[in-house]
C-alpha cells in the first residue's frame, strides 16, 4: 500500500527558482471528494494523465494509488469535475536531500505558490529553505481537494502571502 507523507508551505519569495530543476504544467479537477477521501484526474504537459485515489484524515499522511490513464479520457473526466479544474506549474527544487515541489497557481487561484515535501516517514526533519512562509500543512483549506470543491463556496478566505 502506497503512503504519502507531506509537508505543505506557503512560499514568501521567487528564491526557489534559481534552484528550480524541473517543470510541469497541470490540470486537475476532482471526480468524487468526502472528508477522508478523494479521486482525482490530472493531466500533465497535454501528454501524460493520472488517476489518483486518496484516503485517510491524518494532516500529514494519507494512503495513495496512482493509475496512468490515456489523455483523452482524463480530458473528458475533467468536463465532468466537482467545482473548478485546478491549473498549476508545478516546480520540483533539490534542496539538502529533499525535493520541493513548487506549485505556481493560475487560472481562478492566481497568486497562489505553495510548496510541499514529500518524506519517507513522519520523522524525517527536511531542511527549510528560506524562501518558504507559512506551514500549511492540516489546514484543509490549502489541500487542492478544497481549492477545486470549496473555492465556489468561498467558505475559506484564502492567503496568498506567506
């Protein structure tokens, strides 16, 4: 069984792009969300998709299956998404033998840069680069589940600094 384990960050400065290794521009929209759990549909560069299943409520850690699908079906899954389709540059950052994904919001979300950690457990104690802000992690209103489902709603006022 696949686990994610994260951390989550709003970002204060551009300092993370010098160190940017990679990018990847995203859509992603949300075919079923509940509290504990989620499927999503993500389609990366107009060249590769993925379904992905989540569940679990822990701030931190949560079970993850991620299927590849073919384009054309994320496409029109993505017609039929709950609330708005999420757009994003993602960004992957080495730093100190962790990579930090960037995520660069645009579309209904513009403004919006947090970066996340993904970890092998719990424990591990990533380096903080100094260019982050806020940890977010827990707070649901930052998950992109909420930022797809809830932004109709406006429920949540959302802050884009760090």
């Amino acid at each position: 069984m696949a686990k994610e384990i994260e951390r989550k960050f709003l970002v204060r400065n551009d300092g993370w792009r010098a160190g940017a290794a990679t990018k990847s521009v995203m859509k992603q929209g949300y075919i079923a969300s509940m509290d504990d759990r989620s499927v999503r549909v993500r389609v990366l560069d107009d060249e590769k998709a993925r379904l992905t299943i989540k569940i679990g409520r822990s701030a931190m850690t949560r079970e993850e299956f991620e299927y590849d699908i073919p384009v054309d079906e994320a496409k029109e899954l993505l017609g039929d998404a709950i609330g708005v389709v999420i757009e994003k540059t993602r960004y992957r950052v080495p730093h100190e033998g962790f990579v930090w994904e960037v995520d660069v919001f645009a579309g209904r979300h513009r403004g919006l840069v947090i970066a996340e950690v993904e970890m092998r457990a719990e424990s591990d104690k990533p380096s903080l680069p100094s260019w982050l802000g806020r940890e977010v992690t827990g707070d649901a209103r930052y998950s992109n589940q909420a930022l797809a489902t809830e932004f109709e709603h406006d429920r949540h006022a959302l802050s884009h600094t760090a």
